[in-house]
C-alpha cells in the first residue's frame, strides 16, 4: 500500500501582510466615511441658520427705510406748518411700531447668530432667554424662553414641556402644576424643532399663593437626549 505525506500549506508572510492592511484600509474608509457624514450634516445645518440669520438681516434693513420714510413724513409736515394732529399721530405711531419690531428682530438676530458661532458640543436642550412680565388682569403673567440645542446635534428634537411654579400657600411650601394656572387647564406644551423653539403663554396665579420659582421641565422622546428641570427666580 503506498502512502502520500499530506502537504502543509504555510501562508505566506507576504499574502498576509497585504491582508492586513487591506483590512486596515476598511477600517479607516468606514470611520472616514462616518465622520464625512457628520460633518457633512453639522456643515448643511450652519448654512440653514445662515439663511435664516440672512433673511434676519433683510428685514432689518427694510425695517429701517421705513423708519427713515416716516421720520422724512413727519419732518416734512413740520416744516409745511401743517399742523394735521391726526396725520402726525400716525406717523408717530408708525415710527413706534417700526422702532419696537426692529429691537424684536435686533435680538433674534443675536441669538441666531450665537447658535451659528457656538462652538458647545454638549449634547441636549438648553433653556435660554427666559423672561417673565404682569399682565393685564389680577394675577396674570406672561411668559417667554426659547428652547435650542447645538448645531452639530443635527437631528430634530422633539418631546413635551412641563411648566409649574414653587412658592407658599399659607406659609408652607406648595407647588402649582400648569394646569391648575391656565384657563384651558393644558396638562403640557409640546416641543418639535431643529435648532430653536420659542415657547410663549399667559399663566394665572391664586391670589393666596406666594410665588417664587417658574419651574420649567423637559422630556424629550428621545431617549439619547437627557432630560432638563430648570428653575428660575421669580422676576417681573
């Protein structure tokens, strides 16, 4: 009986190497490939808030040839000496109005350009510009915040918003959930946005109720992104 001696195959060193590297080579188109992506995205979002600051900018401009016409009418009428009471109030109206929307426009133009610069890599929501003021009636307050993540986040951000307010009813602590405070009893406010989000509402206090924290409280859907609880102090 003949018997064959089985081959033994060693690889060779060379073969192995190239399979290595190419390998290698995966691995470093995978990860390039993702971090194009992001920052492909990261690049698409700027430019979004550009277009956004840019159109900002415009109104802004427009806002001040309206001024500059209105004042040129008023100064026209003066130097006519036609003393027109009516026409001059409305001219002084205008100017008012034009004068109050441009400041409005003014700030946002601030913040947005603040998201575009901002180089926070924190991940979640911030609660910023919060501002609170009486209103018209007995116990009556209006509210405003904006709630904003960081342009390189990329994804929407969306979820509900808890509001409520700490203080003293009867000398002992006590808490006021939003819809004990608005007339349409609303349990909460929903949140959908990109980059920003200004929230704004009208709340009613009891009269034997002491306030002294606006509480706001978020819980987005998803669940990569923390929650938020801010307090802050009372101030009108």
């Amino acid at each position: 009986m003949n018997y064959q001696t089985p081959k033994i195959v060693i690889p060779s060193r060379r073969r192995t190497s190239y399979q290595l590297l190419a390998l290698v080579i995966t691995l470093i188109a995978f990860a390039a490939g993702g971090y194009l992506y992001s920052w492909n995205s990261v690049q698409s979002a700027e430019q979004e808030l550009m277009s956004v600051v840019n159109a900002q900018e415009n109104r802004i401009q427009e806002l001040q040839r309206k001024l500059t016409d209105a004042s040129g009418q008023m100064a026209v009428l003066e130097r006519a000496g036609q003393i027109d009471r009516e026409a001059m109030d409305n001219i002084k109206q205008q100017l008012a109005t034009f004068q109050e929307e441009r400041t409005r426009q003014e700030e946002e133009l601030t913040f947005l350009r603040s998201l575009v610069a901002s180089k926070d890599d924190r991940e979640g929501i911030q609660v910023r510009r919060f501002a609170l003021a009486k209103g018209d009636r007995e116990g009556e307050f209006n509210y405003r915040f904006t709630v904003s993540q960081t342009v390189s986040n990329g994804e929407e951000a969306s979820g509900w918003i808890f509001i409520g307010i700490d203080g003293l009813r009867k000398g002992e602590p006590a808490w006021l959930p939003l819809r004990e405070i608005t007339d349409e009893k609303t349990e909460r406010l929903k949140m959908r946005f990109k980059h920003f989000q200004d929230m704004q509402g009208s709340i009613k206090v009891p009269g034997d109720f002491e306030p002294l924290k606006f509480i706001i409280e978020i819980k987005p859907n998803n669940k990569k992104i923390s929650e938020v609880r801010q307090r802050f102090d009372w101030k009108t």
